[in-house]
C-alpha cells in the first residue's frame, strides 16, 4: 500500500516533527542547565533537526517537483554553503586557539553538525526565494 502525499500533508508532517525536535532540544536544554553541563551537544542537534525540518516544511512544494528550479537550488545551496561552513571552521578554530571557547571533543563535534545542518538548509531557503526561473 502506497501513501500519496500531497503539499499541505508533506508541509505538515515536516513541522510536526520541527516542534516535536524543538520541545526535545528545549526539554535537553534545561536538563543540562540544571545540571550545570550547557551545552552537552544532544540539545544543539536537536535544535539543528528542527531548523532543517522547518525548512524543509518551506521547502517541500518546491522540492516536491524535482524541476530545474529545484535542483537550482540545490546545487547553489551546497556551493555557497561549502564557503560558508569552511569560514566558519576558520572562526572556530581561531576561537580554539586562542582559548575564547573552551569545549570538549564531543561538544565540538555536535557544534559543528549543528552549523553544518542549520547553514545548508537555510542556504535552501535564502536560494528559494531569490531563485527565479
């Protein structure tokens, strides 16, 4: 049995499961606060995940299609997000060096995926509305 979507049931799913990510990073959020541990990484990934979800909810009825505008974007998304997330990797690793922030292996490494999410799908996003084919 095939489930056919169509816009207003893919848009909704999408920002179903952004407030569902955003309740868990807001609910991981204050547990690490509360223990004194912020940011633990799990609670800025989630966060990442209901950026990219909510984006994508803005996304899906011109990604549904798969035309030339849609595949436009795509491709210019991730080249303008290569540059953006090398700049950033540059900051961060300024910011290391120089003891501004201080974070463990793994907060780093959540900090980074969380950067790398929220840029591509935001880049989607900015492109979508500038984009006009």
């Amino acid at each position: 049995m095939v489930i056919k979507m169509d816009n207003k049931f893919g848009q909704r799913l999408y920002i179903f499961f952004g407030f569902i990510f955003l309740l868990f990073s807001g609910i991981f959020g204050i547990s690490s606060i509360t223990r004194g541990v912020f940011p633990t990484g799990q609670e800025l990934v989630m966060f990442g995940i209901s950026v990219m979800a909510f984006c994508l909810a803005y996304l899906h009825p011109q990604f549904k299609e798969n035309d030339e505008r849609s595949k436009l974007i795509r491709e210019k998304g991730m080249f303008y997000s290569y540059f953006i997330i090398v700049s950033i990797l540059i900051i961060l690793s300024g910011l290391f060096q120089f003891n501004v922030i201080n974070l463990n292996g793994i907060q780093t490494v959540y900090l980074v995926e969380t950067l790398i999410i929220v840029t591509v799908f935001l880049s989607f996003v900015v492109l979508s509305k500038t984009i006009i084919v």
